[in-house]
C-alpha cells in the first residue's frame, strides 16, 4: 500500500512540476509575447488558476500532515 501511495504522489508531483514549467517557459510567454488583448486576459486567467492550484496544494499537503492544527 505504501508504494502505491508513494507511486500517487510522485506522479503528482512530477505533473505538477511539468506543468508549472511548461506555464512559465512556454505557454505564459508566448501569450505575453503575442500582445493582444485576448492572449494577455488569457496569461492573467492562466497565472490565476496557476495560485489556486499551488494554494490548493499547499493547504492540502498542510492538513494531510497536520489534521488536527485548525480545529480545536
């Protein structure tokens, strides 16, 4: 059970490192780069998903390893 467990999360985070690189190196600044009003709204819905992403990761990681640091 543990490998499989290990196995998971790995590959969570190997997904989530590819894609932050693929955002920042290539996606993000081929819209920057383009100019237009679209592909800049576009970059800012891109970069906001990206924090609710890494926001959503880190409150989990925290809860998951803590369960018991918000309640009372």
């Amino acid at each position: 059970m543990f490998a499989m467990k290990l196995t998971v999360i790995l590959l969570g985070a190997l997904l989530y490192l590819v894609a932050s690189g693929c955002w920042f190196f290539w996606a993000g600044p081929e819209l920057l780069a383009t100019g237009t009003t679209e592909a800049l709204i576009h970059a800012f819905a891109g970069t906001c998903a990206w924090l609710l992403i890494t926001f959503g990761l880190a409150v989990h990681i925290i809860k998951t390893a803590r369960p018991t640091a918000g309640g009372r």
